[in-house]
C-alpha cells in the first residue's frame, strides 16, 4: 500500500480543491488534461496493451458542488452635475365680468317673545309697628305708553316711641312728589315737583345738669322741622348711534326753611355731551367727554349767622381712547368759587385713568388720579345730621388730589368680586361736634380741618339667577389731621351684609346687616372737663319678608334692629331697639290694552 500524506482543501471561488499539505500531485491534472483533448478527435479503439503501461492513483473523491449564487441588488443610478430650474412667466389679462345682483324682498322675523307683565295704576303700603309707627306709602300712575308716563307718590313714616332715660323722640317724615316723562324720537324729557317735610326732636344729651327737672319743658318741644321745596327736569338724549352726540342736561332749584328761620335758594345746572371719533389709526376709537355744572347757594341764618351767597362753576374735558384691552382717559378739571367772606379763586385738577383688560369681561385693573371741590347745601347737611345747630358753618371741601386703583372680577355668571383704594388729601373736611355752648349738648355744630385721608374697600357679590342673591363689604378708613384730634363721629371699619332669597315667587326673604366701629365723639366728663368718647360698636340688622298672595295682594312684616342693640349715631342719640312692622300692599286699576293703542 501506499501511504498517503495529510490533505489540505484549498477553496477558490466556489470550488473545493484537496492539496497535499508537501506537495500537489501534477501527474492528476496532466490526466484530466488528456482527457479534454481527446474529446477533440475521435479514433477507433485500438490496443494499447503493447505501448502503455501506466498506473493511475485515485488520491481522494471528487465531489463535484456548486456553491450558491448571489445576486447584485444594486440599482444604477444617473447623478446629473448639471442642473437646471424652468422660469415660467404667467400673462394675466384682467376681465371685469358684469354681474347683475338684485335682492329678493322678504318679510320682517317675527319675534313673538314673553307676553306683556299686566301693570297696575296704583300701589298702596300700608303698615304699622311698636312704639306706635306707622307707615303709609302710595303710588298713582299711568301705565304703558309710548308717548309718556305721569304718576304721583306720597308717603309718610313716622313714631311716637320713647327711649328709656331720654326725653321725646318722636320724628316724622312726610314726602309729596309729582313726576312725568314725555318721549321725543331723540329725546326724553323728565320733570317733578316735590315736597318733603322732616321733623326730629332734640331728645339728646351730651352733658346732663342736675337737676334735669329743670329743664325738662325745653326738651320736651324743642324741634327741628325742615320744609323743602323741589322743581327739577332734564333732558336726556335717546341717541344709540355712537357717532353722533349724547347729551344730557338737567336744571334743578329748592327752596328750603326750617321753625329755626333758617332758608335756603339753591339752584343748580349739570350738562354732559360726549362724541365717539376715530384719530389714530392704531387705536379703536377716541371719545370726547366735557362735563359743566354750575351752582348758586343763597343761605339766610337769619338772627344766627346772617347771609351767605356762593357761586361754584366747574368744567371737566377729558379725552378717552380705546385699543384692545387698554383704555386710557386723560382731562383736566377746572373750578371757579367765589362765596361771601371768602373772595374768589380758580382751582385746577389734572385727571387720568387708566383700565387693563386682562380676561374680557371677567377681569380687569383700573388706576387714575383725580381732584374736585364741593360745597354741600344746608338741605344735605340735614339729611346726615338732622340735629345740628339752626346756624351751621357750611365751607367748600377742596380735594387737592385723589389717587385710587382697584380690580373688578366676574370669576363666573354666579360671582363677583371688586377691590378698590383711595388715597386723598382734603382741605376743608366737615366733621361734627356738640356744641358745647348748648346746656345739654344736643346740638351739633361743624368743624372743617385738613384731612389725609385713606380708604380701602373689598366686595363679594353672589347671585343666582332670580333666586338668590348675597353681597358683603368691608371698608376701611383711616383719617390723618391737622387740627382736630380726631375725625370726630366718622367710622374706621365698616362692614355691611345685604341678600335676598325668592320662594318660588311667593314668599320673598331679605337681610340687610351694618357693623360699625371706631367712632369717637367730643364730649365733657362730670366735671365739665373735654374729653374724647367712644361710640362703641354699632350693630343693625334688618329682616323683611313678604307674602304674595297673588300678584295684586300681598303682606309683608319687618323686623329692625333685632339684635335690640343701643346704637349711637352720634353722641348722645341712642337709637330704639328692636322694631317691627307689619302691612299690607294692595295694586288695581291694570290696563294692558292701554299700550296697544298707543
């Protein structure tokens, strides 16, 4: 036997070829290549055996495979270096197609809405309480029209009670008053004519003597009656286009005396125009406002204090302008005064306000300055004070400046929140003091001082629907003086509480509450000696409910004061204590077809 020697297998492409590891065996592939070539020519067999004798060693087996194919997945690709972009150039021929556009007629949407509410032409209150109080209110009117509406109103409010350990404190309020309006196509025209008569006795004391028997006959009549009588009438515009002129105009004069020979001529003018414009181009619209008042004041204190006459003429332009969620107003006001004893002069006041819209209307800020000068009538000083002295020092309030920012919320449909600051700085602040001239010191006489003076408020209104509805407030005051020791008889917190509730349009419910502190009064100790007192707390809460029968009948019962607090006011004027009132109202003579016809 042969010994053969370790193969070695080479690969080339994908055929397999065994090798010697020494050496390759050339005499293998001479005879394959014999064999090729003796493919070419064909011969007879012939013998051999004589010529050839040679020995063929078969070293391994062939095994004749064929490896795999691949194909080549690549895809030629064209890469154009020249590019080119077409311009295509466009030719318009402007055409004007004439159409012919005729609107079609059509009848007006009927809106047939909620049904007239049937009125009735006249209301009457009537009602009676403790300490003998009665109540008495009375309205006479026309009902619908389209041309005008007259009516009439009386009313009277009055008691006889008695308060412990003080003297007569009956008061009586009576009021007459005849009111009209007349309905132009631009403009409405309102007039009244008016009569108020006002009685309070002085059943006070800031200083009792003794014996008080003594004097009590001069307390038992001593009284302070008012007569007032009123004429007014304005003229308003009833223009909806905001560009044309809105107008307002209003003419007003009264005539006032008291059983204290004290009378009073007031006769007074306002009027407003205002026009929206367009000037920038980069703001919505601008708007001119000018506002003129004018007022003449003739007191006659009679054996007290002699004549006083006073002219006040005031005119206020300002300019407002709108973009977007800014608002800007910017004006100035001038004043003109001139008043017996104190001679002429002009006053000047610049103002600005300015309103951030952050989330439309629910939220925005508002910041201004502003400044003004007043006089009040010896009429409205007795309707704050009605115990003052027959002759009261009456001077002009000048507000130097007052400058005030707050924000206003309507978080939702159901509730409202508002907040707001004034700061200001006031020459001729009234205060009032008893007169301590006066025996008792139940008369009131004013003071006037330089004033800082500060205030905040908050409000939180809650309201759904007809239903309910609740708003509480605080208020803060804060007064700093030049003169006087303290901003006498005025409060330095106020909280206040109101709401209504509606039971299924039969019975109505509501609550009004008033919290007042911080009140100090001028007032004399057993020795006679000035001195400062407090007030204390004033608590007043009132509940009223009604009872509607059906829309013609109705009863109804108030309830006052009922936590039977002893209030003061002012030093010296306890208030009563727990009072109720109860009434009917009564409403006939309804007309509804009165409309229709005119």
């Amino acid at each position: 036997m042969l010994k053969m020697k370790k193969m070695t297998i080479i690969k080339i492409g994908n055929l397999k070829y065994n090798v010697m590891k020494k050496y390759i065996s050339i005499s293998s592939f001479l005879l394959g290549l014999i064999f090729l070539l003796s493919g070419v020519v064909l011969h007879a067999q012939e013998d051999t055996t004589s010529r050839y004798n040679e020995s063929v060693i078969v070293v391994s087996s062939f095994d004749p495979i064929i490896g795999d194919a691949f194909k080549i997945n690549e895809k030629p690709v064209l890469v154009d270096t020249i590019k080119t972009t077409p311009k295509f150039i466009y030719n318009l021929s402007p055409y004007k197609a004439n159409t012919i556009y005729e609107p079609l007629t059509i009848s007006p949407a009927r809106i047939s809405g909620e049904p007239l509410t049937k009125l009735y032409r006249n209301y009457i209150k009537v009602g009676m309480g403790n300490y003998t109080t009665p109540l008495v209110d009375v309205y006479l009117n026309t009902t619908r029209s389209k041309k005008y509406a007259l009516g009439l109103n009386y009313k009277h409010f009055s008691s006889s009670g008695k308060i412990k350990d003080y003297e007569k404190s009956a008061f009586s309020d009576n009021s007459a008053k005849l009111f009209g309006k007349y309905f132009f196509n631009k403009y409405t025209l309102s007039m009244d004519l008016g009569y108020d008569r006002n009685m309070v006795h002085y059943y006070g004391r800031g200083f009792t003597p003794e014996p008080i028997t003594a004097y009590a006959s001069l307390l038992e009549d001593a009284k302070h009656v008012f007569n007032f009588y009123g004429a007014n009438a304005s003229f308003v515009s009833n223009n909806t286009n905001p560009k044309q002129w809105e107008q307002a105009y209003s003419l007003g004069y009264h005539f006032l005396n008291t059983n204290q020979k004290v009378n009073e001529n007031h006769g007074k003018f306002d009027g407003q125009i205002a026009k929206r414009f367009k000037m920038l181009k980069v703001t919505d619209f601008e708007k001119l406002n000018i506002d003129v008042s004018a007022q003449y004041t003739n007191n006659n204190f009679g054996e007290f204090g002699g004549v006083d006459d006073n002219t006040l003429v005031k005119i206020s332009p300002s300019i407002q302008t709108n973009y977007k969620e800014y608002s800007l107003s910017l004006g100035f006001k001038t004043a003109f005064r001139n008043s017996t004893g104190h001679g002429a002069d002009f006053l000047f006041f610049p103002t600005a306000e300015a309103k951030l819209t952050l989330l439309p209307k629910i939220f925005f800020l508002y910041a201004g300055l502003d400044g003004d000068v007043n006089r009040y009538t010896y009429r409205e000083i007795g309707e704050v004070n009605p115990y003052i002295n027959p002759f009261v020092n009456i001077n002009y309030e000048h507000e130097k400046y007052k400058i005030y920012g707050g924000f206003q919320s309507n978080f939702s449909k159901f509730l409202e929140i508002k907040f707001d600051f004034n700061t200001s700085q006031i020459d001729g602040m009234m205060f009032f003091i008893n007169d301590t001239a006066n025996v008792f010191m139940n008369k009131f006489i004013s003071v006037h001082d330089k004033v800082n003076k500060l205030n905040v408020n908050a409000n939180v209104c809650f309201f759904k629907e007809d239903k309910l509805s609740v708003s509480a407030n605080v208020g803060y005051f804060q007064y700093s003086l030049n003169s006087e020791a303290n901003a006498w008889h005025m409060p330095s917190m106020i909280y206040s509480l109101s709401g209504a509730y509606n039971i299924a349009d039969k019975i109505y419910i509501k609550l009004d509450g008033l919290f007042a502190s911080g009140r100090i009064a001028m007032a004399r100790d057993e020795m006679g000696n000035i001195v400062n007192r407090s007030l204390g707390t004033s608590v007043d809460v009132n509940i009223g409910a009604e009872y509607r029968y059906n829309k013609m009948l109705s009863g109804f019962l108030m309830l006052n004061n009922i936590s039977a607090t002893r209030n003061f006011y002012y030093y010296g004027y306890p208030t009563h204590r727990f009072n109720f009132i109860l009434g009917v109202t009564y409403s006939f003579g309804g007309d509804l077809a009165n409309f229709r016809r005119k």
